[in-house]
C-alpha cells in the first residue's frame, strides 16, 4: 500500500493511474478508522481499481472550542485497518500544505447548511465543502463514497459536486451500528461507559420512530415528541435538534405521506452525536 | 474546430484528449473577441495541443444594474476571430445547464477581492472564482491564460487556483493596446466617439506615471494626483480608484522603491473602464 503525504506526489500518482486506464475511487475520512468507514473503503473497492483514503483533520470544519485538538487519531492503526479493507493508497496530507500562509479561497453553500447541523455549527459545512473540493483535485478520482451517517455532509457534498460540475460520481454508504444500534463514530471513543450507555438513546428514537410510522402515524410532530421522550428520560442528554425532512432539499415536513428522513443531533455529556434514518410510511 | 455547448460532452472531449496524451490550454472569455483575447489563445497554442476558448457571460459576475443584459454578443464572428488565431474548440455553455434549478454553491475568497474593483462591486470576483471553477472541472485544462488587462482577476485565479489545489498552470498575457494607447476591452464598443477619444485619459495617465518613476518620482500620492489630474480634466470622466500597490498581494504601497502596479477604474459617461501597469523604478 502507497502512503503519500504531499498533494504534488498524489495529483502525479493520479495523473499515472488514469493515464492507465485506472478508475480511481475515494474515501476522505478523519481517521480514526471504525467498521463504518470500512464498509465505505470496501464499497470503494467495488467501483475502482485504485482506492484512496484519505486521513486529515480538517481544521476549517471545526470552530473555535470544538474538539479539533482532541479528535482522536492512531494513523498507523488506521493503515493497517484501511489495507485490510482493500484500500491501495493512504494519502494524508500535513495542515501546513492544504492550509498554507494567506490561505482565503472557501467553498460555501447558501441553502442546505441553514438547516440541522448547519445552524449550531455555522462554519461547519464551508469547512467541509473546502475541504473536499481540495481533496477532490488532489485525487483525482472517478467516484467517490460518503457515508449516510453525515447524512446532510452527503447532500451538501451531492449539491456541490453538481454545482461546481465536478465530473466524479458520489456514492453514499449505509450508517453501520454497534451490535446494541448506536451509530458508529470516531466521536464515541469520548463516551465514559455510563454515557456509551445512555448514547442509545438515539437510536431506540429512530428505531421507534420507525415502528411508529410502520403503525401509520403519520404526523412529524408527533413522532419527534415521541423521540424527544425517550432522550429527554436521561438528564445528561441535551438536544440539538430532532428534524423529519425531505431527503433531497432538507425542508421539514409535517407529515411523513413519502420517504422522508428523520436527523436527530443530542449532546451525551460533552460528546455531540448525530444519527439518521429512512421513514418509509 | 469544435463546437461544444453540453458540459458533459465538454467533460468526455477532454478526457479523450488527455487518455491521448493531449496538453489542453484554456482561455475562457465572456466573448465580442479583441486582439487581446486574441493574444491569449496565440499564448494557449505555445502550450497546448488542444486550445479550448470558453464563450460565456457569466451572470454571476454582475451586479443588478450592471451591463449584463447589454453585453455586447457575437459568437459567430468569436468563432472565426478565436479559430482563426488557433482555437480547436470553443466550448460555449447555454446559462441553464451551468446555473440550473437550486444552485447555490459559490467559490470565494477572503482577502484579495477586498480592494480596486472588488470594492464597488462586491459580488464580482465571488462570480468569477466561481465560474472559472466551473470551467476548470468542465475543460479539464492543464494550462490556462488570462489576461493581465483584469489584473486582480488574475491575482484571484492564482491564488484561487493555489488554495484549492487545481492542478492547472495559470499563463498572465499582457495588455493589448489599441494604436493609441486604449486597452483593448469588450466594453470599448460601449463609447461614443467623443467617449472614445476621451477614453485615453486612462492610458494617458498610466504612461505619465511610468514616467514619473523612471525619473525618480517614488511617493505613491504624488503619482496618484498627477493621474487623477489627467483624469478630471474631462468632466465626463468619474473616478472610481487609482492605485499603486504591491504586485502580489494588492497591498497598497506608499513609496515605489520597487516593482509596483497601478491601476485605475474609471467611468467615461456610463462605460466603466480599466487598465493598469508595472512601474519600474
């Protein structure tokens, strides 16, 4: 497996790979890699002959107080894991060459980050826009995967990718789970075994939710109080927001008559974790 | 030579090109071709095996009340002028199939726009940056010129190109000028005859101030006044800005004790002008 660390040699490794005929297929990631991540690498090996992940933290997604500077990192468990995978080249870049003296330029959406997310973490999504729009001309590639558990990430990545024409295809992978339903997510190596605990909250919401549409309640309302009961029953846990929403523009609706998504984002200690789920009536 | 309006068929015409081992130069334009883009494609062709002019006036780049409506238009003429000094494609987008239903993504940049035009017209470069990283991700270039005529808009593509990794060489190509001095510009086709004849007075001023330098005048204000002395005496004549500044970073600079630009923007009745120049001490 290639590690390559500077943009100049990965844009030369690219340029090689589809000068011979190589499709190239990308995972961006933080690192820290977990079963989700690795159902993305995997997938990735299902459309390219190269597969490139990257590891950066990227600090122009976090906003000053976030967790940036204790974001978990194990860069060599990280490559052994993506190899495992099936991933043929680790590219992780230092700060200093993505973000170097008098960087200014940003990519930044004006609708879809004004929702979920996008409101308690302003910044969040121009970071994340930035950021793969670099790393989408450094890698070159042909398609490239996002996981469904940053499911607004996902459309935001969508919508730019369109916008900017972009000429890769963005696929979007499954929210892999813990055996007890909790999302995976880098961020729940913060959880003390108590909150780990208390973090199912999310998922039994989305699960009920679910159960609850099955049955035909229809009404949004109804079914994010119904969510809002089950976190609210643990003190610790704090809402960010509970949203059912179009899948594609992110609008709330009011009744689930049609697929719709249901986000939630819910503060267990100091640890913010989001989660998500199809409601299909 | 190629006719090309779908971005998608943009898209697999430069793939082909590069699968050939074919260099791609790019000149995009807004049309109503002079010999300055003239000049530019000539420079494309010293670089490229394909030589791809865009013709495209981007709304996105103009305010309301600005001369989008009015911009002067003549593609057939365009194409025979840009085939004529070596163009092999002219890629030439309708304005739906590259700002379609919901679009909302646009590149920006934080510092270098905050001075000379960006200041009366703030949205400008944004619709710049943003147009031309649309064109990048469509023409797939390896090279592309610009025009030193629109100086901070080369000084945005550089940096642009350099924050967000575009694996694209950026070629300035120098002013040309009409027999009498006027830089040559679309917009010129705006003036009356007496417009034109005082239209001089920006070239008049630049050429006085080279002047000035190389006979060891060096305090930025007092060049400053001597252009703006020229510029008034026209009552038509309306100033938007002289200035001296650092080549790079647009920084104004108070004494030329080394290479320095000085550009102007000027309106003469209603048509906005620019033009600029390296002073050398």
């Amino acid at each position: 497996m290639n590690i390559i660390s500077s943009p100049k040699d990965m844009q030369s490794f690219a340029d090689q790979a589809r000068a011979g005929g190589r499709v190239i297929a990308f995972i961006p990631t933080m690192g820290y890699l977990h079963d989700g991540h690795l159902s993305l690498i995997r997938e990735g090996c299902r459309h390219g002959d190269e597969v490139v992940v990257s590891i950066f933290v990227n600090p122009t997604q976090f906003a000053p107080g976030e967790d940036l500077a204790s974001y978990p990192r194990a860069f060599e468990r990280d490559c052994l894991l993506a190899e495992g995978a099936g991933a043929t080249t680790i590219f992780s870049p230092a700060e200093r060459d993505l973000y170097g003296d008098g960087y200014q330029t940003f990519v930044a959406l004006e609708k879809l980050p004004f929702h979920l997310c996008g409101l308690s973490r302003p910044t969040f999504f121009r970071g994340v826009a930035t950021v793969v729009s670099k790393l989408f001309n450094i890698v070159k590639p042909h398609v490239a995967v996002f996981g469904e558990k940053d499911y607004q990430q996902l459309l935001v990545i969508r919508r730019m990718v369109s916008d900017l024409n972009f000429d890769i295809r963005i696929i979007g992978g499954p929210i892999i789970r813990e055996a007890d339903g909790l999302a995976m997510s880098s961020r729940n190596s913060y959880l003390t075994p108590g909150e780990r605990q208390r973090a199912l909250c999310l998922s039994k919401a989305l699960k009920q939710a679910e159960a609850m549409v099955r049955d035909g309640v229809s009404g949004a309302a109804d079914l994010i109080d119904a969510a809002r009961k089950i976190i609210t029953a643990h003190p610790d846990a704090v809402i960010d927001y509970i949203e059912i929403f179009d899948p594609e523009t992110i609008e709330a609706v009011q009744t689930v008559d049609g697929p719709a998504r249901m986000a939630l984002a819910v503060k267990i200690g100091t640890t913010r974790l989001i989660d998500n789920t199809l409601l299909l009536p």
